[in-house]
C-alpha cells in the first residue's frame, strides 16, 4: 500500500462567521477554519465532522471577551469555547452530536443563568439542548406540519425566541416558541422556494430570499410586504439587514456576486467567482463572504463604487436660450458633438455648429470661447486622460486643432482628408505625442513641446486595409506601437531612421491577429526590470503584455514574433481574462495598471493585479466617446449619451484602497473535469482543467494554493496529460498537452524553477 503524503481539500466554503473584530470563521466541506484578520492567515483548523459540510456557525459573545461558537451541518452539531486575551485560546467540545432531522438553523439563548443551543430543524420543530450534555430538553413543534428549506431564530432567552421558517410552498411562516400553536404571520408573495430568512437585530423585519431570483424585506409588526429586490441574475441564497430599519442589506447568490442594497437599488457589487457564494457575514462595516470555489473575501461595506442608474448622473445639456448662433433656425439642430474633460470641474464642448464652448459642473453655466468654420458638423476629440491640459481635435478638412486648457493654440493641416481617428498622449514633462489618421489610411506622427509642433513622420501600413484603432509612443520616444481594428500589432523603431531621408517610417514587427479578429482598443508602454515592455487591451475582454527586444533562449516559439530589425522582436509573456466584454483602455495610476472595460453597457475600472473592480457605473456603451480624467483627490468620468453628456466622479481614495482582502484563494467553482499529479520532491502539485476553460497549478497541502492560472480553452478542458522533457535546453521544464472541447488542444511548458518565486513565465503556451 502506498504511503499517503500529502491530503488536499478543495470543497465550497458553505458556512462564515465573525466570531471577534478580528476573527472570522470558515466552513469549507467539514473543516473549521478560524483566520486573523490582521495577519491574514489561519490561527486555528480542525476536521468537525466526518462526513458532514459545515452548513452554519452561530457565534455569541459572553464576559465581553470569550465566544461560544455553533458549528452544525446535515443532522449534526457541537459547540467551541473561543477565550480572547493576550492569547487566543480555543477549546472544542470532544463530542460530536445528531438528532434525527436536518438541521437548518441554530442560535444561542439564556436561560437560567446558562446557555441553551436551539436548532430549527427541516420539519418545523425547534430543539432546545443542553450543550454540556447534548440531552434535548424541549422540543416543540409548529402548528403547520411542513418542509423548511430555511429557518431563522431570533431572541436572547426562551420566553421571547420567534421562528421564521421558510417553506418549501413559497411562504414565510412566523411563530413563537412559547405560542407553537399560533401561526403569528404567514408571508406569501415569493414565486419559488424559500431559500433563506433573516431577523434584524431587533427583530422588527426579516429579509427572505428565494428560487425567483428576488429579496423580499417584511414587516413583522404588521405582517405586511415593505419592498421588493431584484438585481441577482440567478437564485439568491442569503439576505442580511446592516441596520434595524432593513434599508442596508448585503447578499449572495449562485450567480457568484455579492451585492450592497440601499433603500431598494443596488448600490455596489462584489464579483467573487463563477458560481455560488454560499453565505455572508457582516461586522462592523467588514463583510465576510464565502465563495464556491472555497474562496473566502472580505470587502468594505459602506463605500459604493457602483451606480445603477443614469438617474444619479449629472446631465450636462446646452442652454436652451442659443444667442451665439446666427441663424436661430439652427437652434434645434444644435447639440453636443464632442467634449474633453479639462479638469474635474470644467468640461470643454464642441458643438454642431464649430463653437467651442466650456461649462463649469460646480456653477452649472456655459461660457462661449470662440467658433470655427472647420469643426462644423464634425469633431473628433482626443485628450490626454492624466493631464488634459492639451486637446487635440481632428477636422473634415484634415486639420488638427490643438487646445491649451480652453484655448485654441495651433492648427496645422497634417492631412488631405478628414480625420478619422485621433490619439494624444503625454510622454514625459511638456511633451505630446499626436498620432493622427485619415480616411486613406495616412498616418501621421508629431510631437508638440512647450511652443513647437513638430511633425516627424508619416507612418507605414503594413497592409492596404489596415485600420487603426489604437497607438502608443514610449517613454524614450524609440518605440511606437499600432494596433488595428484586426486585431494585430505593428510595432515601429525611430531610434536608427533617418527621417530626412525617410519620411515615411517602415513597420519593424508584426504579430497578425494578437487578439484573434477582434479589435485592438488600447495600448500602453511599461518599463520592467527586463526592459520595455507594451501592454495591449482589445475587444475579446483580455490584456496581453510583450516585451520589445530579442527573447530569452528559451522562449516558447509561439510566444515569439521577431522582426526585419535588430532588436524589434515581440515576445508575449502574459495573457489576462479581464472581462467577458471589451477591454477599452489602460492607465497606469499610482504604479498600479488599471483597466476600463464595458459589458453590458456598464464601464468598470479594474485593478488587473487583484482583478478588483475599483468602481462600475452604468454607461452608454464602449462605442460612444467617453473620458476618465485623474486628478489628485478624485476621478471624473463623462460619456456622450445621444446629444447630450453624463457625468459624475468618484473620491480617489477608492483608487487608491483596496476594498476587499483575500483570506483564501479558490480553485473553482464549476466542475474539475481533469487533475494531473507532479511529485516535487517533498512538493505535491496538481494541474487542474475544468468546465470554465482554466489551466491552474495548485500546490496540494492542508491549506491549497493556486501557483498560477491561465485560461486558453474556449470550452470545457477534458483531459491533461504530462510528457516528458526531451530537450536537453529544457532540464528544468517539463511538457503539458491539454485537450477539450472543440476539438482543442494546446501544448504548455511548465517551468519547474519558477514554482517558488511564482514568476509569471512560470506556465507558457507553448503550441495550439
């Protein structure tokens, strides 16, 4: 028989509780974890049930610092002593104890200067119990003979303890433990089974949830309905009221999320993993919730990031009253046709009509600048998102008008035909860079400094029909990266061209279809310790990050694109899922490499290191011109919607906190279809693949860790199988083919040196 060398347990985490202001504990499958909020990591573990998930953990405080902790799952339960000082000191009951029904809720209650246990089990009866014995010393059951999905208990001793049970008939069924024959509420209204109740702290209201997908908040004074939920896209499984009156609520769902409600609307949303987020706990404005994919979160509740309506923007419209035009037949016709954000205050419009025109958001008043026949019935409005102290605005008549705050400060005709696309960026001091496009296809790159505008060069297409839809110039000016509306990459260097002699600039690199045939939106230049470094998003929702110059020797051949120069080579050395939608642009804020994304017609901004999301707000779409400014204390956003603008700004402290805090990493939380063992030693590593296409290498210990993940698959991964190294530049690597759906398969290289310093090459696409 075989010696058992390591045992790993990857299992929804389906019960958490606050146990202190810096103690939270987790269910995952059978096993308690209690973790430290202030060292993140766990202080105490241990196996409570054999065979059993932990579904609940009732805490209660006693003697300001000690804790009595309910751990209970299936039909069985046991009870922990938690004593809080200098040290922690933590004592499990040694026994484990069943009753003969499905437990569905617990609760501790005085009673005689002791404490009672009280478990609501599936057939409407409630159990008070001794916890130093286990010996059941009431048991009472409801006037309705029925089956509970749910059950809720609230009240500090016997006499006062009401029962919410929550019906697998749709209702919501209220009644007092000392009164079991009288029914005091029965509350319909839900459309399926009811999956979860909760009291407020004081008993007044209870929050239901259910299979229809809703949150229904009662009054249980009068017995009657206050408000109706609805926001989760799949069935909700837990709802809890932050404050007596109901209005503050936190939930969780199969969908994977969690929301924050407020007086019935959304106010911000926590996407956790892909399915399930099984319970939530809240304590002193910390939110605990317990994801699927054994993952366990806790967030900030209290600091909203997400606006749901377009009620809660401010509208910016022209005046009604149009002196400044000439013709007052136009006055109906005149709208907003484009705008740049000069500050966060101060919003800089173009109209139909060629004026430009600045209104102050503080004051709400508009000011007339000045007008120009050439912007008239068109205006393409490009502004640097960090300093937008320099407008550049693009003409019909192949102009580019350049503005210094809310002034015109040159023009100058870079082309023969309108300007169709338009990029201004700010690469170091005084300096800009213009990226300029027309309808041939002509592209024109020009710097402007302090009181020059300097065209350099005209830009070669690599093909007759290349359109481009995003540019970058880097730090040093040596680089210029395009992308195209393909979905390609064209890399330009300017460090050995004459441009007196070469006007045009030719293509150095390209790398056909870098994100498949969806279009390239955004593209971003980065320093690392290896050099320079280029960052792409597109509309296929993923950021990819190259490096520019000759690769490692080993470098996996598809991740290699060399050029027809020296050293104008691309070499990808990541690739991140960012979002189902489209991936519009990339900012580097404070060191941190954010995203703005749009799905569904919402905009988010995302911290790709943490994949957190910063803030959301609803929006008009990724195709209608929009801007994000940063200032010093706060972000502004703005967005054409028809003829007219919204906006609205967030504190920037949001940006520069993170809002949640990992305690533990999941795995996933849709079915594993393939697992792979890799023996390190006296290391056990798994390479998992599942239905949601992921590739991940957990390091398989008491307490999993996921080394890395990357997801290629476009469907479910079936099958994984190592092979051998046979390459004798690859001793330390080893070779993953990985098979599924759609008749795919993709061949890795997984880098066996990179597994303790978790190096981003550790795990590379090495063929498809």
């Amino acid at each position: 028989m075989r010696e058992l060398v390591a045992q790993c347990q990857v299992l929804p985490t389906t019960a958490v509780a606050f146990l202190s202001d810096t103690l939270v504990a987790a269910g995952n499958g059978s096993v308690l974890s209690i973790y430290d909020i202030q060292i993140q990591q766990i202080v105490y573990q241990k196996q409570i049930f054999l065979h059993t998930r932990i579904h609940g953990i009732i805490a209660k405080s006693y003697l300001e610092s000690n804790v009595n902790v309910l751990i209970f799952g299936g039909k069985s339960w046991t009870t922990m002593e938690i004593r809080m000082g200098d040290r922690i000191l933590i004592t499990a009951s040694d026994h484990v104890y069943a009753i003969s029904d499905w437990i569905k809720a617990g609760h501790w209650v005085s009673a005689k200067d002791t404490s009672k246990v009280v478990l609501a089990t599936a057939h409407n009866c409630v159990l008070v119990i001794d916890p130093e014995t286990g010996n059941c010393e009431q048991r009472v059951a409801g006037a309705e003979q029925c089956v509970l999905y749910a059950a809720a208990l609230w009240g500090n001793n016997i006499d006062e303890l009401v029962v919410a049970a929550g019906t697998v008939f749709n209702k919501v069924l209220i009644w007092r433990l000392n009164e079991p024959d009288n029914v005091l509420w029965r509350l319909q209204g839900h459309e399926g089974v009811v999956f979860g109740v909760n009291f407020c702290r004081d008993g007044k209201a209870l929050t239901s949830v259910s299979d229809d997908r809703s949150i229904r908040v009662w009054d249980l004074e009068h017995g009657r309905i206050e408000r109706v939920l609805y926001g989760h896209r799949a069935r909700v499984w837990k709802c809890m009221a932050v404050d007596t009156s109901a209005s503050w609520l936190i939930s969780c769902s199969e969908d994977g999320t969690c929301r924050e409600w407020r007086d019935g609307d959304t106010v911000d949303m926590w996407p956790q993993c892909s399915k399930n987020v099984w319970a939530v706990d809240i304590r002193a404005g910390m939110v605990a919730s317990a994801g699927g994919d054994g993952s366990l979160w806790l967030w900030r509740a209290g600091m909203p990031r997400r606006i749901e309506s377009m009620d809660q923007l401010q509208p910016v419209q022209l005046p009604t009253c149009k002196p400044y035009l000439i013709d007052p037949a136009s006055e109906l016709s005149e709208s907003i046709r484009g705008f740049a954000l000069i500050d966060t205050r101060t919003v800089l419009a173009i109209t139909k009509s060629g004026y430009f025109m600045v209104y102050d958001l503080i004051q709400r008043t508009w000011k007339v600048v000045e007008g120009s026949s050439g912007l008239q019935g068109y205006a393409l409005v490009a502004a640097e998102p960090v300093d937008s102290s320099l407008v550049a605005i693009g003409c019909r008549n192949g102009a580019v008008v350049l503005l210094r705050g809310t002034c015109a400060w040159a023009t100058a005709r870079l082309h023969n035909a309108s300007v169709r696309w338009l990029c201004a960026s700010k690469r170091i001091g005084s300096l800009y860079d213009i990226v300029s496009v027309d309808d041939t296809g002509d592209i024109v790159w020009s710097v402007i400094s302090d009181n020059s505008w300097h065209v350099v060069a005209r830009l070669q297409r690599a093909s007759p029909g290349t359109r481009v839809s995003a540019a970058a110039v880097s730090f040093d000016g040596l680089w210029i990266a395009l992308g195209s509306v393909r979905g390609s990459l064209y890399i330009y260097e300017t460090q050995n061209s004459d441009f007196d002699r070469t006007p045009i600039l030719p293509v150095a690199c390209v790398w056909p279809h870098a994100h498949g045939s969806h279009s390239v939106s955004t593209l971003l230049f980065d320093t690392s310790e290896s050099g320079i470094v280029l960052h792409s998003g597109g509309r296929d929702g993923w950021m990819r990050t190259f490096r520019i110059g000759e690769p490692p020797a080993d470098a996996a051949a598809a991740d290699i694109r060399r050029g027809n120069q020296l050293h104008a080579s691309l070499h990808r050395i990541s690739a991140v899922s960012v979002t189902p939608g489209w991936v519009e642009r990339l900012y580097k804020y404070c060191d941190r490499l954010l995203a703005v994304t749009f799905f569904r017609k919402r905009l988010a901004l995302t911290d790709t290191a943490s994949s957190s999301v910063l803030f959301s707000c609803i929006s008009a779409g990724g195709s209608k011109q929009w801007q994000l400014l940063f200032a010093s204390n706060c972000l502004r956003i703005a967005f054409m919607k028809r003829d007219y603008l919204l906006t609205t700004q967030f504190d920037a402290q949001l940006l520069l906190n993170t809002r949640e805090r990992v305690l533990a990493v999941g795995v996933s939380s849709i079915d594993l279809r393939s697992v792979q063992l890799l023996q390190l030693d006296q290391r056990s590593v798994a390479l998992v693949g599942g239905e949601d296409g992921y590739l991940r290498i957990v390091e398989c210990k008491k307490v999993p860790q996921v080394l890395a993940g990357v997801r290629r698959h476009r469907s479910a991964i079936r099958c994984i199988q190592m092979l051998p190294s046979v390459f004798s530049a690859f001793e330390n690597s080893r070779f993953v083919l990985t098979a599924g759906a759609g008749s795919e398969m993709h061949c890795w290289r997984l880098d066996m040196t990179a597994l303790d310093t978790l190096s981003e090459t550790m795990l590379v696409e090495w063929g498809s």
